[in-house]
C-alpha cells in the first residue's frame, strides 16, 4: 500500500537515529560497578592471561557464574580496539543488533510493515535499549533464545526447503545458549514449545519435524568441551555453577552461597513488575493490546486457524521468562529480556491498524518511540555535567592516582572491592586485609590508598598525617601517604604489628 510507503521510512529514521545513539553512547560513560565492570575485567584478564578456558574473577580466583560467550567476545573485541568502554560494548550492541534483525525477519513473514513496526517497538523499549550498550550476559542469551525459537517456527509452519536448514539452527541455537548463559537458556527454549505445542496439539507434528536425537547431539557437542574443559582446569566448577547457580540461586531468597556478589532478595511474583518496566514505555499500551487480542480470540473463522497458532506461539515465548521466574527469589530486571522480541511482534500487529494514514504520525507515537532514547540521553548528560558517574565508577578516581603517582606509587584499598578500579586500573590495585599490612609498601615513595573516610581519620591520627582527599568513588575517598619510614605508630607484642581499625 503507497501510504505505507512514508511512514516506513519515518520508521526507518526513527530505528536508525536509536541505533547510532546507541552506537555513540558506547564510550561516553565509565564502566559501572558492579555488573558491567567486573565482567569487563574478566575479559581484561582473558586477554592479559591468555586464558580462553576459565574466567578469573580475581587474579587467583576463577569465575563460575557464568559460561564464556560473553566474555569470549569482549576479550575479542579487546584485542581488536584495546581496552576500553567502548570496545567493552560493542560486541553487546552487535547482540542487539542481531536479536533485532531475527525479529524483524520472523514479523516479515507476516507483514513488512509490521516487522519494522516489531523492530521499532523492540529497540525503544527501556530494557532492550540500555542492555544494548551494557557488558552482561543477557543479551548474547537472547540471541540465542531468539534464533531457537525463530527457527522453531519456521520448522513447524514453513516449506520443505526452510525446513532444511532451521531444523539444525534450533539446536545450533540451543549450544549458543549453553554457551551464553548455562541451562537456562534450555529452559527459556525448550519450556515455551513444549508449552505451545500441547496447547494446540501438534505433538506428533513437532516431534516428527525436528531431529532431536541428532540436533541434541548438536547442541551438546557445541558446549560440552567447553564445560570438561572448565571442570578439568578448576575443579568444583560443575557443581556450584549447575547446582548454586542454576538452582539454589533461584529458590533460595537471599542464598548465601554466591561466591561472587550478594543474593537479590524478591518477593513471589516480582518478576512481572520487572516485565512492566522492562517493556517501558509501551507496556502502558497494554490494555489497549490486551483488548485487540481478546477481540481477535473470538473469531472462530476457518481463516484464522494460523493466526491463532501465530498468537498462541507469541504469548507462550513472550510469559515463559515470567512464568518460569515467578517463584524465585532472587532475579534481576533483565531476566524479561528473552521474551521481549515476541512482546514487541504481538504488539505490532495492534499498533499497526492505530497508526495514522497519513505522513505524519501522531505525537504521542514518535515521543513514546523517543522516550528511552532521549531518557538516556539525560542521564549521560547529568552524569557527565553533575560528576555523579564518580559514585558508580572508580574511573576518575584511577585517573587522578595516574596523573600524580610519579613512579610506580602503589595503589592500595581497603575494607572493598570495586571491580572498575581494578579495570581501569589494569589490574594495579591491590587489595590489603589489614591497615597494618601497609608498613609493607612503606618507603621512598609515596602509598595511594582507598578506603572510607571513618578509616583514613583514624590512620591519619596514626600517622600524624593531613591525607588530603584527592578524589572520591562512591563513599570510598582516595588519599595519599607521603613516605613515612618509621613514624607510624605501633605497638609490638612478639612480632605483631597494632591494626588500626
């Protein structure tokens, strides 16, 4: 339809302008703690340590909690631009891209239209937007669970000739996710067609169209090395990662067993809540759609026997992350994340009959578009213009240890870990248990060290020494401690040194 024609290519703009934004943003920002920092730096130490097969979380301590897709690829992109925020990014934002570009080639098979319609829907959402930009593991999983489920339909309602190929992607997509994220991403597949397909009753249908013993084979043969091969370089790997994190993660609130962080206390049902958020600023249409949808539901029409199946198939891809997530107690916002791409095709298909047949669009529809962009946007600006990055991010800390630290002057903290120190800090800072261990790096040069401020006033009066502030990060205040021999004040008994607490 020639009416369709201009407000496609305002919707080309619009997705065009999210994605350079995005693509801009990359490095206009520090890497944050804890999330995105630590998971950089575990990528840092890939590449410092040459070491493709375990994570490390600190320089003797591998990481558990998450396979290595992600971290494979930002150590790649590493190599390629060096080290920093922006190449941090990148292959995140390439994961979007390609999650976006699956689901605007499932909704074209429907309609045109309503794919870039999807598209748009998709890339303007809070979630998918800031997770485009953001070092985690979700959206490599979502890539995964977008291909799989992508090519589970194509199986299930395509030619003979689409068969071939899609058959074998489902499972390819299956290791992906093994890789990406664990288990989970088996369940996050395999839960909404299994759901699907014994609520329209095409058992037979599924079972005979996918080779599952042989694509199974697949999918294990992509990710399994990689776990002998973790389990064989740092024993216990298996079993923490399979039974900590892959279940008592889930249904214990406030799991005390996470080696690497703290547990996420939610009530039941949270996870919905985060679902509203997530899908933020188009959930607010969700009356709206949910109303369309009912009107659709009471067609009986013969014609409308496939489009019923389509529905179906969305809504159970869409709620599986909720349903599954519904009586854990410890989950985070971006558990959503895989069902977003079918909320936004089952949106369009109701957004599309409401938008104008004329060349300019309604007002509300481009600012709810614009509406996570432009938040964004804000919030960078606020975070660059008011300093307040500083409170999320030791980067300008580090970079005042650099600018005054004259020749290799040790950067030391104390009483916390921050993962984005040690980043930007390309592994320099050292961790020290005990203020007492400080005489250790006592000499002729000066110590920075970073610790709370109701620390450094008791040093200060143990070391009869201003320790002027030089920056801050979050409550933690960095200082320096002028070479002091043997002026600090102790008490001996035996060999032991007084700690100053």
């Amino acid at each position: 339809m020639k009416w369709l024609e201009p407000h496609s290519r305002v919707l080309w703009a619009l997705l065009l302008g999210i994605v350079l934004w995005r693509l801009a943003s990359l490095g206009l920002y520090p890497l944050m703690d804890t999330t995105e920092a630590r998971y950089a730096e575990i990528a840092r130490k890939m590449v410092e340590k040459g070491d493709w097969i375990t994570p490390w979380y600190e320089p003797n301590k591998p990481f558990w909690g998450k396979p290595p897709l992600s971290f494979w690829l930002t150590a790649v992109s590493f190599h390629i631009f060096g080290i920093n925020e922006w190449a941090a990014r990148l292959p995140h934002l390439l994961a979007a891209l390609t999650v976006g570009w699956l689901t605007w080639r499932l909704a074209r098979r429907r309609s045109e239209y309503e794919a870039l319609v999807s598209a748009v829907l998709l890339a303007s959402s809070t979630l998918f937007f800031v997770a485009a930009g953001a070092v985690m593991t979700d959206m490599t999983l979502a890539v995964a669970t977008t291909l799989a489920m992508r090519s589970f339909w194509i199986c299930v309602s395509g030619n003979d000739a689409e068969k071939q190929w899609q058959r074998w992607l489902f499972f390819l997509a299956v290791g992906i996710g093994l890789l990406a994220k664990g288990p989970i991403a088996a369940v996050l597949i395999f839960a909404p067609v299994l759901l699907w397909t014994l609520h329209t009753g095409h058992v037979r249908h599924v079972w005979t169209t996918l080779p599952w013993a042989g694509g199974m084979l697949l999918a294990l043969g992509i990710a399994a090395p990689w776990y002998y091969l973790a389990e064989t370089a740092t024993p216990g790997f298996l079993r923490y990662f399979l039974l900590g994190e892959h279940w008592q993660r889930f249904v214990t609130p406030g799991w005390q067993g996470d080696r690497y962080g703290t547990a996420h206390i939610s009530p039941w049902g949270t996870i919905w809540w985060y679902a509203v958020v997530a899908s933020l600023p188009w959930s607010l249409l969700a009356p709206v759609v949910a109303y369309q949808s009912w009107i659709a539901r009471r067609s009986s029409d013969h014609e409308n026997v496939r489009e019923r199946r389509w529905r179906r198939y969305l809504l159970w891809w869409a709620v599986t992350p909720c349903l599954f997530f519904t009586l854990a107690g410890n989950i985070l916002w971006t558990y959503v994340l895989p069902g977003l791409p079918a909320l936004a095709i089952w949106a369009a298909r109701y957004v599309v009959p409401r938008l104008p047949k004329r060349l300019r669009m309604h007002t509300w529809t481009l600012a709810m578009a614009t509406a996570a962009p432009i938040t964004f946007a804000a919030y960078v600006a606020y975070g660059q213009i008011g300093e307040r990055f500083q409170l999320n991010s030791a980067k300008a800390l580090v970079q005042e240890y650099q600018a005054i630290r004259g020749d290799r002057s040790p950067l030391l903290t104390y009483g916390f870990k921050s993962y984005s120190l040690t980043f930007y800090s390309g592994g320099a800072a050292q961790e020290v248990k005990e203020l007492f261990q400080l005489t250790q790096y006592f000499g002729s040069k000066p110590v920075f060290l970073v610790a709370e401020e109701e620390v450094l006033a008791r040093l200060r009066q143990n070391l009869k020494q201003d320790l002027p502030t030089l920056a801050r990060y979050d409550r933690y205040w960095l200082v320096k401690i002028d070479p002091v021999g043997s002026s600090m004040e102790t008490k001996r008994s035996g060999h032991e040194v007084e700690k100053v607490r």
